[in-house]
C-alpha cells in the first residue's frame, strides 16, 4: 500500500488553496523609523488645529467683547435721545455753572465734522421733570484728544473737568475713547414759536427744536482699536408754540 506522506498531502492543499484565494503573504510590521515619522506627522497637524481653534475663540472673544461695548454705547445713546426727546429749550455750548430752568433760553448752533473747531462739546435742556440737564464731552486725555460723555443736573452738582471732587459721572465704558474732534452736538429751531400779536418780534417758522448727537472714536480691547461712528437726530416732542398777547 503505497501511502503518502502527510507532508506532501499539506503542500497539496496549500497550493490548492492559494490557486482558490491567491497566495498567502506575511506582514513585516512597521519599523521604528516609520512609527516615529508617523507620530511626528501626527503632532503636527495636531499642533496646527489647536492653533487654528485657538485663534477662532480669540476672534469671537473679541468680538463678543467689542459687540457688548457696542450695546452699551448704543443704550447710552438711546436714553440720551429720549430724555432730549422729552425736554425742551435745547441751548447748545452750556457752560458747566448752574442753569436756571425759569431762565435757561435755547441756543442754536451749528456743527461741521470737517472742521475740528466747530463742535459743539455740550448741551442743556428742561428734562421731562422741569430739572435742567446737561451732556458733555469731557477729554480725558488732552495728548490723543479723546475722551468721554458725562452727565450733569442742573449743571452744579458735579465738575465737568479737572480732577478735584464730585467728578460728574461717565456715561460711556473704559474702552470707549471718544474722537472729540469728530463729535459733538448741533441744535435748530431752538427758539420758540411765537403767535399773535407779538408774532413779528419772534420766530415763527413752525418747526420744532432738532438736535444731532454725533459720536465718533473708537473701541480698545486686548490692545487692538476698532473704529466706531454712530449719529442720531432727535425732534422736540412738546409743542414748541407760545402765544404772545
């Protein structure tokens, strides 16, 4: 009996298997220069994501940063718009001595951005109350000519400038720097409509008191400057009419 050796009846099979499937082949594995190259790679864009991501959250940081100083800035502006809104005889360029509300007159003026000697720094009227308030751009820093908005009642209980006490109260953030060469007030109409028989000694051209508030600077936040400018007309709600006799 003639029988085959089970060595040669595996080689067999082998071969029969590897017609069937294809032929086997060993792996070698990786070598310790390419799992080093490999985890190099690997940090390195590792490495730039985080920086990427990083930089991403900075710029919404500040973002986020500058649109909250921006919020403010546009409520200070609002409520300032109401008050005058509500007011009445506008003067511009108050002084920073007390004003009468029995006395006080309004006083238009006029302001050119183009021209940094033209605007206006202040402006008083009779709040809503029957109280006279005042709104002024203070600088507070004479080198970059910047500064803030401050707000007084009846022009005394507070200073305007210089550094002794009460300092009146600033109605703007710390990262705000106002240009005061680029903003002030303007004022129109402030005058009072006068009918009847005393109408030709005043004015009587039926438009209400107009005043503009223009604010221009900018934001600095993480040492970098964004520019801002933001403006607003405001009409006088109450009738502007006085009847002479």
């Amino acid at each position: 009996m003639n029988h085959e050796p089970l060595k040669n009846k595996i080689q067999k099979t082998v071969n029969a298997w590897s017609m069937i499937h294809g032929s086997w082949s060993v792996s070698s594995g990786f070598t310790i220069i390419e799992l080093m190259i490999s985890v190099a790679l690997f940090t390195i864009v590792v490495t730039i994501s985080i920086g990427s991501v990083l930089q991403i959250q900075a710029g919404h940081r500040k973002s986020h940063e500058v649109r909250q100083v921006l919020d403010t800035l546009n409520f200070v502006m609002e409520d300032m718009a109401r008050n005058v809104r509500l007011g009445h005889t506008y003067k511009c360029d108050a002084g920073g001595t007390a004003l009468d509300p029995s006395t006080i007159s309004g006083a238009d003026c006029a302001f050119d951005p183009n021209n940094p000697t033209t605007p206006v720094k202040s402006i008083a009227f009779v709040d809503v109350n029957g109280t006279v308030t005042v709104y002024r751009f203070r600088i507070t820093d004479a080198s970059a000519n910047t500064g803030e908005i401050v707000k007084s009642k009846n022009g005394n209980t507070c200073l305007f400038s210089g550094t002794s006490s009460p300092q009146c109260p600033s109605l703007t953030p710390p990262e705000v720097k106002i240009d005061m060469n680029k903003s002030g007030f303007s004022v129109k109409n402030s005058g009072p409509d006068i009918l009847g028989a005393g109408a030709a000694s005043g004015v009587n051209d039926t438009i209400q008191p107009r005043a503009t508030i223009r604010i221009t600077g900018s934001i600095t936040y993480e040492s970098v400057s964004t520019p801002f400018s933001i403006q607003t007309t405001i009409t006088q709600r109450q009738p502007n009419i006085t009847v002479a006799p």
